[in-house]
C-alpha cells in the first residue's frame, strides 16, 4: 500500500528487538525509563481511565454484541451455603461476564490486525486460529506495565470540547497540541489522545460512526517519535471512515509496522479538566492465553 509508505519505504520495526520479539515497542520501557517516570506524580492525584462495561449506553460495534454480566449466585441460592455449614443470613453474590474483548476500554494485542498476510514482526497471519487463538503477539505477552504517560489534549489544543465527527487529526494539530501543553514527546512514551469524542457519546449515546481520530500521517508522526503505546477516546485510535480509505490503516502503521500497542474508548475527561498532561501510567492486560485484546483500567497518577 503506497500510501503507508515514506519515501519510497514502508517503515517498521520489524526485527528490531530480534526475530523472536513479540512485545514490539514495549521494549522501550526499560527499567530507567519506568524510574524515571516514577519521579512525575506531583499531586498523587489517581486517575481511573475506563469507561464502563455494560449493556448499553457505551460504544459498541453492533457485530462484536453487548457485554452480558449474569449474576450466577445471589442469596436466593443461600441454601448452598447452609448445604455447606452455613448458618442463615451468610451467603454470596457471583456473576459471570461474557463480552467481547474488543469492547469497553480495551488493550489490542499485537495480534490484532494483519497487512500483506502479516502481523507484527513477519508472522504469518495465520498464526491466529479459530480454537487456539494467536500463537505469536497474543495478549497475555504483555502481562503489566508502567511508563510516562503523556496526553495529547487535540480537543482542548483546537479550543473544543469534541473535535467534529469527521475530524481527521494532523501531525500539526499533535505539534500544536503539544507545544500548547509545554510537553515534548520522548522515546517510551504512552501517549493519550483526546478528541473528546466518548464523552460526547457518554452523555447523549448514539451512532458509533463517524468518529474524529487520527489520520495515517498523525499515526506515522507518533511511530517516528518511537513511543511504546498509543490510546484514545474513541473506538479504533483512528478516525472512522478510514484516512484516504485505507482500511484499518491506523492500525497497520502503529500495530503491524512498529509493533505500537494500542488502547481503546480511554474516558480522558479528568485528565483534560486538570490539565493533567503527564502522569505516571501503568496499564495491566489480562492473561488471556491465545487472546487478541484485553479489558484494562489505565490507571494515571498525576
Ligand atoms: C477495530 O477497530 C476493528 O478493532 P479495535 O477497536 O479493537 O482496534
């Protein structure tokens, strides 16, 4: 695809952390660079950045199905408890969630999506099967991890409260943004972009397309400045319909080309009311063996 290419070269990282890599730009957080984000926090203030996992009310790809959360055990059951020596008025409550992991605040695996047959680092894209899962780039590699956060206030920076349905984001509206901010981006970074498009959805839920995001430049200025992960208040980082009508094309530059993991319908709003644009970060995946993505609650700390 010419169109994700500079100058005549598609760039990757590729290879860059050896053949067997499947962390991709992760590798970037060496322990340095988590010490030294440990010195940002100035308000010990925590910053929670999901959104909820519910049935309705929140963005959802109709294709993918709502999230079902069962209650399985509740104290009509309490005759279990006493089957098993309990005394009345002792009992407990379970549920069981069902959804798909590429719903509610989420954590795409490097797995996610493929190009030219491709995924992250030349595996083959079907390394993913139908029972197994993915054998490469699955998300229970991640596991947890903690860096400098940086959000990129788009919104804010072009004097909004949410950029318009088609906006497509420019590498000079994030230099704008940034420069606004006083924050220069460094390797390692876990960069945070608002467009404020999920609280507009939050309080007056309706279609989930179109939606503002990054354009494919925007994506291919952040894969240049090397940073670990990429999120966003919205659905796919990307801006829906696809930039210059490359499907998925945000996706490829940062999570198949530079082996960028990407975090998904982030709720940016406190951040962004405290003018909070580096934070301490730290983001847990869930160890779903074989897995394409994974439920997360970010967690800042400013
Ligand atoms: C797509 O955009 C298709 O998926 P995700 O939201 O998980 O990146």
């Amino acid at each position: 695809m010419d169109v994700l290419k500079t100058n005549g070269v598609r760039r990757t990282n590729w290879g860059r952390w050896g053949e067997s890599d499947e962390l991709g730009a992760l590798n970037l957080l060496t322990p340095e660079r988590v010490l030294a984000a440990l010195q940002i926090p100035k308000t010990g203030k925590t910053y929670s950045l999901s959104i909820p996992i519910q049935r309705s009310g929140v963005p959802n790809f109709e294709y993918r199905g709502t999230p079902m959360r069962l209650t399985t055990m509740n104290h009509t059951d309490e005759y279990m408890a006493q089957a098993n020596g309990g005394v009345p008025g002792v009992g407990a409550s379970e549920d069981q969630l069902i959804m798909p992991s590429h719903t509610s605040t989420h954590m795409d695996s490097l797995c996610h999506v493929y190009s030219d047959s491709t995924i992250y680092n030349g595996y083959p894209h079907d390394s993913v099967s139908s029972y197994g899962g993915a054998a490469k780039c699955s998300i229970d590699k991640v596991g947890g991890f903690a860096g400098r956060g940086v959000l990129i206030d788009v919104a804010a920076a072009l004097g909004t409260n949410c950029l318009a349905p088609d906006h497509v984001i420019t590498p000079d509206e994030l230099r704008t943004a940034l420069a606004a901010q006083k924050v220069e981006l460094a390797a390692g970074d876990l960069v945070l972009i608002r467009t404020g498009w999920i609280e507009a959805f939050l309080a007056n839920p309706g279609d989930t397309m179109p939606q503002p995001g990054l354009g494919l430049d925007a994506a291919t200025f952040l894969a240049g400045h090397d940073v670990s992960l990429v999120g966003a208040d919205n659905s796919a980082i990307e801006a829906i319909p696809f930039d210059q009508g490359v499907y998925l094309g945000g996706h490829i530059v940062l999570l198949v080309d530079h082996g960028i993991h990407l975090v998904e319908n982030l709720n940016l709003q406190e951040l962004s009311a405290d003018k909070c644009y580096e934070f301490f970060l730290s983001i847990g995946a869930l160890k779903i063996t074989g897995g394409t993505a994974s439920p997360v609650t970010p967690v800042a700390i400013g």
